[in-house]
C-alpha cells in the first residue's frame, strides 16, 4: 500500500507519474528516435591498402578512383588554398630530388620535416585539412625515400586538387 499525504487524495497520489509539461511524454517499448543520436563516424577516406597500392604499387586507376572520391568528400569544408600549401611543398621537394642536389636522405628527411606542416593544418583546419591527415601521413610514410614514389605522392595529391576544384569545392577569391 502506498502511503499518502494527509492532504492528498489517492486519486492525485497516482497524478504525480503522469508526465508534467516539462517532462517529454516517453514512448513506450521504443527506443529514441531515428536521426537522433549521435552521428556514425564516417569512414576513412583511403585505407592502408589503398595508399600502398597508390604509392608503393602505381594502381593508377585506384588512384584517380580514390583522388575523385576524395575531392568530393570534401568540396564543403576544404578550401584550395589549404591543399595548395601541401601540395607546393611536395613539389619543391620533388624538384629538389629531379635536380639530383639532394641526395635521396635529403628527400626522406624533407617528407619528415613536411609532417607537423601537416598536424599544424589538420589542428588549425579541423573539419576540413583534419580527415586528409592520416591519408596524408601514410602515404609519406610509403615513399621512402623512393623516387618513383614520390613522383606518384605529388599525382596522387594533384589528384585530389584536381577532382576537388571539378567537384565545385571552395576556391578562396581575392577582390581587386
């Protein structure tokens, strides 16, 4: 038996489980509602697999398929700009290696110094440069001081800039 208040009928006792204007009437036997939870991480946008197939491989028809992709996924929140610092950077290192002045340490040791370039973007640039940075990171890590590989990193990253402009993604305009 439940105990009431002296000044409370039973009939109102039984009023106070009943949902107040503040309270959301829950539904029963239903979990929350679709689309209501926290979203699904999205997938990565090129696996292990894919990079050494890229680079180590020259899967050049995985490439334009995983650069396309790529370029799309991100035509919202990465602005040229942004890629374009990377992408400059690997080609002054690839020129580097052409002119053979660098011996091929050089190279590996300049793909290194190219990495917290990278981390300070992805940190600065979070929904944008920030899900590029593990493809990235792998796909320097693949070259290894290989020349060949290198040549496919900059394909590979012209791509990518390439299917993103294709793809309407942002180009940051400077007025005259």
């Amino acid at each position: 038996m439940v105990a009431q208040s002296p000044d409370r009928s039973p009939a109102q006792a039984d009023d106070s489980a009943a949902p107040t204007a503040t309270q959301p009437q829950r539904r029963p036997g239903r979990g929350p509602r679709p689309g209501r939870g926290p979203r699904p991480p999205a997938p990565p946008l090129a696996t292990p697999r894919d990079i050494e197939a890229i680079i180590v491989d020259g899967d050049v028809q995985r490439m334009v398929r995983k650069a396309e992709e790529i370029g799309r996924r991100l035509r919202e929140p990465l602005q040229a700009a942004q890629l374009r610092s990377i992408y400059a950077a690997l080609r002054l290192i690839e020129t580097e290696w052409q002119s053979a002045a660098a011996g091929s340490s050089d190279v590996s040791q300049r793909l290194t110094q190219l990495r917290p370039k990278i981390a300070y973007l992805a940190a600065k640039h979070r929904t944008s440069i920030g899900p590029l940075r593990p493809v990235l990171e792998m796909s320097i890590g693949r070259v290894e001081s290989n020349g060949a590989r290198l040549v496919r990193l900059v394909d590979f990253v012209t791509a990518i800039l390439a299917y993103h402009r294709a793809a309407g993604g942002e180009v940051k305009t400077t007025s005259s």
